[in-house]
C-alpha cells in the first residue's frame, strides 16, 4: 500500500511539473508579447515611421533604420543565396571524398557555432579595415552573409537530399550531364527548401545586432540603395539598443520592438506554413 | 557536335565552381581563427599569459592599466551555468510533455510558441530585461542597483529556451515505440515510464541540448549588455558584472593601443571556449551515432 502511494505521488508530481513548465514557458512568451505590443501602440505615429530624426524639430523617426535593414537584408540575401546553395550543391552532389566533405561540414557546424560578436569583430577587422569597406551597410552586409551561410547550406542540403535519386537516373538515362540535370531537374525540386532557408535567415538578420555594432555602425540617414550600401548606417535592432540603452527614449524603443516582433511573427508563420507544404509533397 | 563540346566545357565549370563554393567555407573558418589569433597573441604576449587570464583586476583606461580577465572568465561560467540551472529543468519538462503527454492541438500551440520565442531578437529581451527584471530585482531583494548577474542569468534561461527544448523534443520522440510498450507491459504508468524508461533512452540528446544551450549562453552579448551592468567587478549574484562577451563589446568603440589588442584576446579566449564547446558536442553526437 506504502509502495502504492508512493508511486501515486510520483506521478502527480512529476506531471505537474511538466505541465507547470509549459504553463510557464508559454506565459513568458505571451507576456513578452503582450507587453511590448501593449506599451508600444500609445507610441505608434505616421511622423514617427515615416521621418528621420530631426535635431531642429526635436523629432526621433525611424524610417532610415526600416530602410537600413531592408539594404542589408537585399544585399545579404544577393550574396549568401549563390554561395549558400552553391556550398550545399557540392556537398549533396559533387563531393565524392568522405573525409573532405566530413571537414566542409564541420567547418560549417563552426561557423554556425560562432557567436555573433567575434563575426562583428572579425567582420569589422577584415571587412572594414583589410577591404578598406569603412564601416558601412555593405560591411555589414558580407558579415551576416557568413553568418547565415550555415543556414541556406543545411536547409539546401536537406530537400536536395529528398529529391529521389531516380530522378536524376532517369536524366542521365535521357544523356544529360550532370550540371545539366542539376539545373534543370535537381534545383526546380528545391525550390520551396531553398526559401524556406531564405526566410529563416532573414529572421536572423533581421534580429542580429551584435555583429553589426562595429561593421554597420550608427548613422540614421535616408539613402538610396547604392549608396547607403557605402555608408554607415544602423539597423532597427542596432537603433533599438542605441534609443534603450544610450538615449533612455523608451517609447521609440518600444515601436522598434513592437514591429520587430510583428516581422518575427510573420516570418515564423510563412515558414511553417512553406515547411507544411514541403511535407504534403510527395514524390 | 558543337553544342555537345559547349555542354562538357559548362558541365566542367560547373563542377570547379561548385567545388570551391564547398571548400570556401573551410576558408572562412580559418580565415576567422587567423585573424582571432593573430591579432589576441601580441597582447596576451605583453601583458602575459598568467597575469591576462587570472589577473583578477580589469581597468583598461586608468594611468597604470591592469589586463586581468579573470572576472569576466568567470562571469560568463557562472552566467552559463545559471542560465542552464534554471533553463534546462524548465526546458526538459516542457518537452517531456509536448513530446509524450500533450494532446496534438496543445503540443502544436506551444510548439509554435517556441517558435517565436527563438526568433525575438537579443536586443528586445534585453530591453524587456532593463525595463521588467531590472526594477524587479532591485525592489525585490532590496539592493541598490538591479543591473546584476541575476538579471543576466535569468534573461539567458530564457533566450536558451528553445534550442533545449526542441532538441529535447527530437531525442524523446525518437525514442524506439517498444520500449515504452515493454516498460507498460510490465505495470509501470505512463509518467513512469516516460520518466524512468524513455528520458534515460533519449539522455544523449538531452545532452547536445544542454551544450547548445551553453553555446548560445555563452556567446550572447547584445541581451547580456543591457542587463548586466557592465563593472568589471568578480561575479556575484546581485554584483554588477561583465561577461566576455559585453568585455569585446563595450569597450570595442573606443579603445585604442594595447587596450585594444586586449579586446582581441578577450575575442580569442571566447573563441576557444566557443570551439571546446564544438568539439564536445561533436564527440556527444559521435558516440550516439557509435551505440545506434
């Protein structure tokens, strides 16, 4: 009867605390949710999202920050996606050494494993300073590229290596060669795990702010593409740190946190509604 | 006959250039520890190697300057494995009940929950943790300034949230359906068996868990920097502190000489964390590769 009881104890107690973790994970996540929506929308105006700070004016706006991130996010998807699918190309295709592709792929779990800080100030080091890049969005642009280069490498890899090797039997069958197959049947089956990829390191680089500290740097001025690529200017996570952190303005800081975690929402939701219908197909 | 020379000339070109886009990541990688190591030796060099990282006194900009780094090393230990004390237990029974108890609906929800807290940005927890944890801690237990070791511990639990959590998620779910049938076969309920049979079956994936988890505590900066304080002082729980990571960055827009060639070592020191870290996850995901 002692052993009974026991028992019933233990396994009351042990689900309650899996059910209090998960309550309790679940409540930090609608709280974070809940509390910078709720003091961000008193703050939200149109002078606020569509100016630049203004000294004479007294004004703080944005817009240069929003359009700094969409630069870089452009300009690193323009670099990563070629050496991203590339990389994962020969990985799944070409490489025929076990042991090489065995060291590829570790230096890409390494390169995965680097924490954003030592990539600003390798970044800023090599890019800015041996490139003579200055601190600038294209600096910061080639620095995110490395850092999410693990992420369209795995993602690529991984629906390459569900497209059915029938399917490139039967092109060699028809007397293409192998690039030929690759370009024309192997990529096209892709194509949904290679955005899939893009979208995820879109969510990084848009929430990356350590690593472009000291590459991208501070400035908030309205530029065209080319030429913002060449001066400093910062992201909305960069400018977020600089209004909390430095200027004590909590309610810009407040807006900036409210539309980044409005870009994380939609940019989970796509993804997962992409990797359902990656999983609907079937070959 | 033309166009089938055009086709094996591209198929050539194909091949060499597909093959240096895999071998330029070997590129990047050693470009990055080269350039850690070469410009964190000349300081560790000056300064020496006992007195740079056991030195227990950091004071970079005073007349006579003082290079230890031993608060920050144990900072970012402590910090790491207060994040996990708190992470890991909270982590691992959520994802022993998504995994084994949850009905679909829920387990989909929360799943998706965990989503998003992945893809918050370290600057908004950080900012959340100045504006929430900050006065909370120093209301709370009465100490003059919230900016604490305590404040940086609980924001890393949190951040390091998801990766253990879906690891953990992975591991028990792939553990084999027979063991569990044996285990209710033999009398044992359900939270038994879950606890005693298939938690001990999946350990191994509980472990990368936990190293990832270490990984991304130890290499934040952004989150840590706003709720840390930012005083070079030894680690205390309610002592405002400094980790590696926030050493690198706070210092990084001013410094200038031997300061900051000592920037750099602190780098090249948190980069040798970093890869020990690597390696041992490598050897974990080894051996479970070895007992399958």
């Amino acid at each position: 009867m002692n052993n009974e009881l026991k028992r019933t104890i233990y396994k009351n107690v042990m689900l309650f605390f899996a059910y209090a973790a998960t309550l309790a994970t679940v409540l930090v996540v609608g709280f974070i949710i809940a509390y910078v929506f709720i003091r961000a929308i008193p703050h939200f105006s149109w002078q606020l999202l569509s100016t630049k700070p203004s000294y004479i004016n007294e004004t703080i706006g944005v817009l240069p920050d929003i359009l700094n991130t969409i630069y870089i996010v452009i300009a690193t998807l323009v670099f990563v996606l070629p050496l991203g699918v590339g990389a994962a190309v020969y990985l799944s295709e070409y490489a025929k050494n076990i042991k090489i592709k065995k060291v590829i792929e570790y230096a890409i779990e390494s390169l995965a494993g680097i924490p954003s800080i030592i990539y600003g100030l390798v970044g800023m080091l090599v890019f800015c300073q041996y490139f003579g890049l200055k601190t600038s969005l294209l600096a910061g642009a080639l620095t995110l590229t490395i850092m999410n280069l693990p992420t369209i490498i795995r993602t690529t890899q991984e629906s390459l290596d569900s497209v059915p090797a029938s399917y490139r039997e039967g092109s060699f069958g028809l007397g293409a060669n192998k690039w030929y197959a690759i370009r024309t049947v192997v990529l096209p089956c892709c194509i949904d795990g290679i955005v899939t990829g893009c979208i995820l390191a879109v969510g990084r680089m848009l929430g990356e702010s350590a690593a472009l500290l000291f590459t991208a740097g501070f400035a908030h001025k309205v530029n065209g593409f080319i030429d913002a690529l060449s001066s400093s200017g910062s992201t909305l996570t960069v400018a977020l740190y600089v209004y909390a952190k430095e200027q004590g303005r909590f309610d810009v800081a407040f807006v900036i946190a409210a539309i980044m975690l409005f870009m994380s929402l939609l940019i989970n939701f796509t993804a997962s509604k992409l990797s359902k219908k990656i999983q609907n197909k079937r070959y | 006959m033309k166009l089938k020379k055009h086709q094996e000339c591209t198929d050539k070109i194909a091949t060499v250039v597909f093959t240096s886009l895999g071998y330029l990541n070997i590129v990047f990688v050693a470009v990055i520890c080269l350039y850690l190591v070469v410009s964190g030796i000349p300081a560790i060099g000056k300064i020496g190697f006992v007195d740079f990282i056991f030195g227990t006194k950091w004071a970079s900009t005073s007349t006579v300057p003082s290079f230890g780094i031993l608060p920050f090393i144990l900072t970012s230990i402590y910090g790491t494995l207060g994040a996990i004390l708190i992470g890991l237990p909270l982590g691992f029974f959520c994802s022993v009940y998504l995994a084994k108890f949850a009905p679909l609906k829920i387990k989909q929800f929360v799943e998706s929950t965990v989503d998003l807290l992945a893809g918050i940005p370290s600057v908004v927890f950080g900012f959340i943790g100045m504006l929430v944890l900050v006065p909370g801690i120093q209301s709370i237990f009465d100490v003059p300034d919230g900016s604490s070791l305590l404040a940086a511990i609980l924001v890393l639990s949190i951040m390091i949230l998801p990766s253990i959590i879906k690891v953990s998620i992975g591991s028990i779910e792939a553990v084999p359906n027979e063991y569990e049938l044996g285990s209710l076969a033999l009398g044992a309920n359900k939270v038994e068996t879950v606890y005693k049979v298939v938690v001990p079956a999946a350990r191994r994936g509980i472990g990368v868990a936990v190293v990832l988890g270490v990984g991304r505590a130890i290499g934040e900066a952004m989150a840590v920097m706003m709720v840390a304080g930012n005083v070079a002082n030894m680690p205390g729980l309610f002592e405002s502190v400094r980790f590696l990571t926030t050493a690198v960055a706070s210092e990084m827009s001013y410094s200038a000489g031997l300061q900051r060639q000592a920037l750099f070592s602190i780098a090249l020191v948190l980069f040798v964390f970093i890869m020990v870290i690597n390696a041992l996850l490598n050897l974990v995901l080894k051996e479970r590769g070895k007992k399958k």
